[in-house]
C-alpha cells in the first residue's frame, strides 16, 4: 500500500490552514510568527509531494527538494529577524501582545 499524493496534499493543506487561522485569530507576536512557520512548511509538504508525484528518471525528486532548502532558509531568517525585533518591542514596551502595540502608528 502506497500513499498517494492526495493524502500529502491533505496534510499540507491542514498544516496552512492550522498557520493560517493562527496567524489571523491569536495577538501574541509569537504565535503569530509559529503560525508563519506553519504556512511554510504546508507549502513545504506540497513541494515535496509534486515533486516526489512528478519526478523522472533522469532526475528524480530533486527540484521540490531545492525549492524546500531556499524555503527553510528563508524562514530562519524570518525567524532571526522576527525574534529581535520583537525582544526590542517587549524592552521598550513590556508586552508582546499586537493590539497593545501602537508603535508603528505613533
């Protein structure tokens, strides 16, 4: 028995709408930004499966996989930069919470 490419696809599709519905309904900068990562890995998954679903014999499964290294590395940088500036808002303003941050508007 196999798994076939509609069962990844069902995955990822849960895993960015987990994301996705994190980032819209929580005001913690922090659940924010795991929500973030979330929507990056579904689209990781999907990558993966339409390249394993789609691969050839001269080259088998390798430019999803490439896609997913730029994306992982994206993602770290998101999160490094992501994680100072929020530490800066929280010394500056003792929270991290986004509707008491009225930073930008100010």
């Amino acid at each position: 028995m196999s798994i076939g490419l509609d069962s990844y696809l069902v995955v990822a599709g849960l895993v960015f709408v987990i994301g996705f519905f994190g980032v819209l309904l929580r005001r913690n900068t922090l659940i924010v930004l795991m929500g973030l990562e979330l929507m990056l890995n579904g689209c990781n998954i999907a990558l993966v499966a339409f390249s394993r679903y789609h691969a050839t014999p001269a080259n088998p499964m390798m430019e999803g996989n490439l896609f997913v290294f730029f994306i992982i590395t994206v993602a770290a940088a998101e999160v490094a930069v992501g994680l100072a500036i929020i530490v800066q808002l929280f010394r500056l303003r003792q929270t991290v919470m986004l509707n008491e941050l009225q930073l930008l508007k100010d």
